[in-house]
C-alpha cells in the first residue's frame, strides 16, 4: 500500500487507477477513489461508492464525507439528504465521525445556497447577452442555455427569431428550439418573410433527400475531391448554407452538390483544382442552371 501511497504523491493517478482496477480492500479502494477525483472523473468516483460501499464503510467517516461532497458538486443536494439520512442510521462509536453527522447538513445547505445563488448570475448574464446586438454575444448566449431549462430564457429567445437583424442569429436560435424539442408555435422571420412554426416537428437540417446525414455527405465530397482542404471547405459551406436557409432545405441530387459546393469551396480557397464547364460536362448538368445556384448561394452566405 506503501506503493500507491508514492504514485499518488508524485501525482500518478492513472497508474493507480490501472493498480487498483479489481481491488476489493477498502484502503484500495480509496486510493483509486482518491485518483477518480483528482483526474475530474466524478461519475465514476460516484459508481464506485454505490458498487463497493461494503467494502468502503469500514472508514464510514472518510466515505460519508467524500460521498456528501461529490453529491454536492455534482448539485445532487436531496440525493445528498438521503444518503446523509442513510449514514445517520449507521452504529458509530467514534466521536469524530459523530460530528461530522452534525456538520454534513449545514455543509449541504451552504453548498446548495452557493449553487443557486451561481446560477442566478450565470442566468442573468446569460439574459444580458441575449438582448446583446453583438452577434457574438448572442450566439454564446444561445450555446450556453443548451444545458439549462429553456423556460427561463424563452422569452428574449422568442424576440430574437422575430427582430434580430442577422438571419444567421435567427436561424440558430430556432435551432436551439428544435433541439430543446419546444413543441409550441412561434413566428420567425425567414429570409424576409415572417412564418409560423413548431420547433419540435421541424426535421435535421443537416440530412438531405437521396444522400443522408453529415457523415453521408462528408463521405461524398472525400470521394469526389482528393484533397481534404477542399472538402472540408465544401462540408462547412454547405453547412453555413443549409443554417442559413433553415427549416427550408435542399433537394440537390449528389452530382449538383459536389459541382455547387465544390466550386464554392475552391472559390474560397483559390486552389484552381474544380474547373466548372469540365465538372458540369463531366456530370451532364446544365452549366447555367448551376452557376444561377452558386451565384444565389454566394450572396446569401455574404450575410452568414
């Protein structure tokens, strides 16, 4: 034991985690509870109390305080009661574990008042944000609410997919909606034209008729252009385009995505490696048509 000791004085949690993955000693165990923590795996750390408390309990004083605070980081605070109230039934003679029944509530309570009082600042910037005319400020407004309850930010979301000027902030904020499943109808200014929608019925934007999801379309440009540069390039404007224009979507064949989009990404990168009349003639498409797509794509995305 005097091993695991050293390894985690010179900080070598992963070798102690690998040393004690089967052990069944309670000072074992606690070694490999004690690198759980210090590695920020606290899911596990929580496993494994639940999955060897028998043999964790012959310290019932160390665990029960370990237990409580993972609880507490984790905002688990009735979990936190309960398992308290579990420990309080446990025969104790020794006086300290005694009064750390009597401290653990209290620590409960301030940690649970910390969190609240934590979060109602992180929600108010959040709202600040949200009224923000900065895009940059409403668009980590939007990604931060995706892990909290969308009721507390609904309203200014609701103004944003009306009012807001960037039709790109407006399309990531129903976004947002759609992900959250938010099954009411709301009005959104689309391209120009005020709609009414549910969020919760609106399908992927990302998975297209006749080709499929990302990873589908990211599979046909590696395919079609032998350089990675350009098809990323090709996956991030299609990308932009299909936020942009969302809930519509398109229905280009494969042969019209990797023309439109291709060109689009050599345009931008300047790499001279998609010639469109040898594409379109390679792909028997009319060369018209898709430069009118591409032309149209372009001045949209100038607004991204």
């Amino acid at each position: 034991m005097d091993s695991l000791k050293t390894l985690m004085d010179k900080k070598q949690y992963e070798l102690v985690l690998k040393i004690t993955e089967n052990s069944q000693d309670s000072l074992s165990l606690f070694y490999r509870l004690s690198a759980l923590l210090a590695v920020n795996r606290i899911n596990d750390a929580l496993s494994l109390i639940k999955e060897k408390r028998q043999y964790l309990i012959s310290k019932p004083g160390i665990l029960m305080k370990i237990h409580i605070e993972i609880l507490c980081m984790m905002a688990k605070f009735d979990e936190a009661y309960e398992e308290l109230n579990y420990y309080k039934e446990l025969p104790y003679e020794n006086q300290q574990t005694e009064e750390l029944l009597r401290y653990l509530p209290k620590y409960i309570r301030e940690e649970e008042l910390k969190f609240y009082k934590r979060r109602e600042v992180g929600q108010e910037e959040i709202r600040k944000k949200l009224l923000s005319k900065n895009d940059a400020d409403v668009l980590t407004a939007l990604d931060a609410i995706r892990g909290q309850d969308l009721q507390s930010f609904l309203l200014p979301i609701l103004n944003i997919l009306k009012i807001y000027p960037r039709q790109m902030i407006r399309s990531y904020a129903l976004l947002l909606l759609v992900a959250k499943s938010y099954d009411k109808v709301v009005s959104y200014l689309s391209q120009g034209q005020l709609i009414e929608i549910k969020p919760s019925e609106l399908k992927d934007p990302f998975v297209l008729p006749n080709i499929g999801d990302i990873e589908a379309i990211s599979q046909l440009f590696q395919n079609a252009f032998h350089n990675p540069s350009l098809a990323q390039n090709a996956i991030n404007i299609l990308s932009s385009y299909l936020i942009y224009i969302y809930p519509n979507s398109i229905n280009y064949s494969a042969d019209q995505l990797i023309v439109i989009f291709g060109f689009l990404a050599e345009d931008l990168l300047k790499t001279n490696d998609v010639d469109l009349d040898k594409m379109c003639a390679l792909r028997n498409l009319n060369k018209q048509e898709i430069q009118e797509e591409i032309n149209k794509i372009k001045a949209l995305l100038e607004d991204f």
